[in-house]
C-alpha cells in the first residue's frame, strides 16, 4: 500500500497551482497507476460513454471529473485518495 | 437542403453534456417533421491551458436534411434551446452552415484543421462564418462555444474526422457476426482493418463491449484489428479503445 502511495506521487505534480497526473498513458504501469488511484477513489464517477478512454472502467482515465491537459490530466476533485 | 449543425460548450462539470444536446436537437428535427438528420459525431479539438474547456474539449455536429423551409425554424430552435437548456457557467455555440451555400468550404475546413492543433480565437470564428455565410451564435457566458461549434463543423465537413456518438448493437459481447450482418443491423457502412484493408460481407468478426464507428471518407466505418485469440479461427475483433482515441 505504502509503495503503491510512493508510485501514485510520482506521477502527480504541481504545475500552477494544480495537481496534474503526468504519467504516460501508453505505458503500461502508468496507466496501472491511473486505475488503482480510479479504484481508491472516493469520488469516481464513470464519464458518458463517448469521452471512456478505456475498456478497463475505474480508472481516473474514464472518470467525470477528470480534465485532459497537455501533460495529461487533473482532477475537478483534486485526487482524494 | 443538406445542413450541417454544430455545437459546443452547452456543459458544466454536473451537467448533460454536449453530445446529449446534439442528440435532443437531433431527434426534435425529425419529431417536428423539419427533416432526417444523421448520427452525431464527436470532433476532438486542441488541449491547452488557455483554452477553457470542461473536460475533453471536443465539439458535436450532425447533418439535417432539411425541408427548405424549416432552416429558419431550426436555427430558431436550437437558439432558444441552447440558451435555455445549457448549464449555469457554460459558454455555448450553435453552428448552422448549409453546404451547398458554404462560400468557401475549404476556408471553413482549414479552420476545423487549425482548431485541432492551435489555439484560435472567437474573433477569429465570427470572420470566418460571416465571411462564408453561415450562422454562428452565443448562447450564454462568454460564448468560447462559438469555436469549437465552427471547427466540428468544418471536420465533420472534411467527413474525414470524429467518432460516431453512442454505440452499434448486434450482438452481445464475444459474440461473432459476418460483415454483411453487421451492415445489415446497423447504419454501418464499410467495415475496415485499421491498415485500410476493406472486409467483404461474409468475413466474421468478434464483437468487443463496445462497439464503435468512425467518419471515413464521408462514410460510417466500424474499424477492426486483427484477433487475439485466433483458436476459433476469426481473423478479426472490433478495435479496443485505444485504437479508437485517436479519430
């Protein structure tokens, strides 16, 4: 769990004041990590079908409150877990 | 008369999002005997920090074929519809462009090309649709919506950009079906390997769980890969999502 934490904050970082998921999605532990912090999440709600990134459903990837940028995405709930 | 209907930025976070819209206005067409529209696609537009989007950046359009008569009823429509309908703090942007009147099309199709790759500006999306004679309108906010509803319109133009919104039903997942079933079944019209190669109708394919199509050459394709598992001796699965992300 703890080293799962560690991984999660890697791929978290802070760019102007907002916290952005910038790992490769293409990759596959990247994407791994997208999921388990999907799973954790206390607020996921699955997007309309037509913007699910993946067939894997809970992942932060496939969620309603999460935001594509250019390095990635961010969260409308600032990743709560 | 063929017309094109695009629109964007009709949603908030909590709120309906624009595909469902472009489905309302959609199905209101053809409820009121205005005309038949198609399905609606989804038109990935550029991601950037200065573009303030909800969460995808992506616009919707759909073509009416439209009684002569009822252009001016629709647009009406769509107006009123979008400024009463779109959500609080949304910045929505109704686009009408009836194609055989369209000035310049290849201006209109440069635009939707730029808005994928750049940020443009509303002053820049007024020019153009006042420039080619067609209709664009803010609905509420700061109106942003006006480009990306131009743009959708321009790549659905292209009929080289998008994705069908909503999914095909035949069978259920893991299941097979031929080509020609699946063309008969849906409003699907070429089923084609993703290196181009086109299927012929009695080539069985095995059903994903979700089954989606694409706008190619002006046509609704349902792209496929090459199976995985190949021990019932199908050569082809419907293509995942991550082939799919990038129309």
């Amino acid at each position: 769990m703890k080293k799962n934490k560690v991984d999660m904050l890697k791929r978290l970082k802070v760019i102007d004041g907002i916290t952005h998921f910038c790992g490769d999605l293409e990759n596959e532990a990247d994407f791994k990590m997208s999921c388990l912090i999907g799973q954790a999440c206390p607020s996921f709600i699955v997007d309309v079908e037509d913007e699910i990134y993946s067939e894997e459903e809970r992942t932060c990837t496939n969620c309603r409150f999460r935001r594509w940028t250019n390095t990635g995405f961010s969260c409308y709930k600032r990743f709560p877990v | 008369m063929k017309v094109l209907v695009g629109i964007d930025d009709t949603d908030d976070i909590d709120s309906m999002g624009t595909g469902e819209f472009a489905d309302i206005l959609a199905k209101t067409v053809e409820k009121r005997d205005w005309g038949k529209c198609s399905r609606v696609t989804r038109h990935q537009l550029f991601v950037h920090s200065d573009i303030p989007y909800t969460s995808h950046n992506s616009s919707m359009c759909f073509v009416a074929e439209l009684a002569e008569t009822k252009l001016d009823d629709l647009i009406t429509y769509a107006a009123e519809f979008l400024t009463q309908e779109s959500a609080e703090g949304s910045d929505p942007g109704l686009c009408v462009a009836v194609i055989d009147k369209v000035s310049s099309p290849e201006l209109l199709i440069e635009f939707g090309g730029k808005a994928k790759k750049i940020v443009v500006t509303k002053d820049e999306a007024y020019s153009l649709a006042e420039e080619l004679g067609i209709h664009l309108s803010e609905h509420g906010g700061t109106g942003q919506g006006v480009i990306g509803a131009l743009a959708g319109v321009g790549l659905r133009l292209t009929g080289n950009d998008g994705r069908f919104k909503g999914r095909h039903r035949i069978k259920p997942a893991g299941n097979i079906a031929t080509v020609g079933e699946i063309i008969a079944q849906t409003n699907i019209e070429v089923v084609k390997a993703i290196d181009g190669t086109v299927l012929s109708a009695d080539e069985p394919v095995l059903l994903g769980q979700k089954v989606k199509s694409v706008l190619l050459e002006h046509k609704c394709v349902l792209l496929v890969c090459p199976a995985e598992n190949t021990s019932n001796e199908v050569k082809w699965e419907t293509c995942a999502m991550k082939y799919l992300r990038k129309y």
